[in-house]
C-alpha cells in the first residue's frame, strides 16, 4: 500500500513543515532533524534508500513528539528513540506499506 507523505504534518497543536535539506543536514553531519523552537520543521537529507528515509522520518517525530509534549528538552534517551523509530518503521514496512516522498519540497535556506 502506497503511502504518500504530505509535505506538512501535525504534532500536537502544531504544524511542522517536511523538506529536503542537504545543505543543512551536511553542515550538522545528519540524516535527518527537527527544529521546534524558531521553524516549525523535520528535515530530511535527500539521495537516501526510501526505507532509510522513511526511519528516519519515524525518528525525528518521535523526538519532537516528546519535545512537544513533555517541554522543551527531549526526555528520551537516543538509543531510546532510534530503537522505537527502527523497530516501527520495520513493522509499518513490513506491512506493505511503501513511502512515497514525491510530495516533500528542498528548503528554502540562507546557508
């Protein structure tokens, strides 16, 4: 089952844009990250296997999620985080759920 991911999502009240990010993401030595204090944003390193990306994703949701609903500190440990972003991600595919990131734009950055 095909799953396009929007380029906008909803974690708790609030809005967070989905993008590409390379410039970003190089200069930070990422895959993936969140920014929930000045942009409301889960960035995504492109050129990526889809299944990668798609875990990654998971990953950087989970820590704004707990960032968001907890205060303005994660309070997951990562290995915490990168365990329940693996294991769900690989349970969500092996459903026969495919990713379709067609629909995510590059960010716009001043880097």
């Amino acid at each position: 089952m095909r799953l396009v991911i929007p380029p906008e999502c909803q974690i708790g009240a609030h809005t967070f844009k989905i993008r590409w990010s390379r410039k970003i993401l190089d200069i930070q030595d990422a895959r993936g990250g969140g920014e929930y204090r000045q942009d409301l944003i889960i960035r995504l390193m492109p050129d990526r296997p889809i299944t990668a990306t798609f875990q990654t994703l998971i990953h950087e949701a989970i820590h704004l999620s707990d960032i968001v609903h907890l205060g303005s500190e994660s309070k997951l440990a990562e290995i915490e985080v990168q365990t329940v972003s693996s294991g769900l991600a690989q349970f969500l595919l092996s459903l026969g759920i495919e990713p379709d990131f067609s629909q995510i734009k590059e960010e716009v950055s001043n880097v």
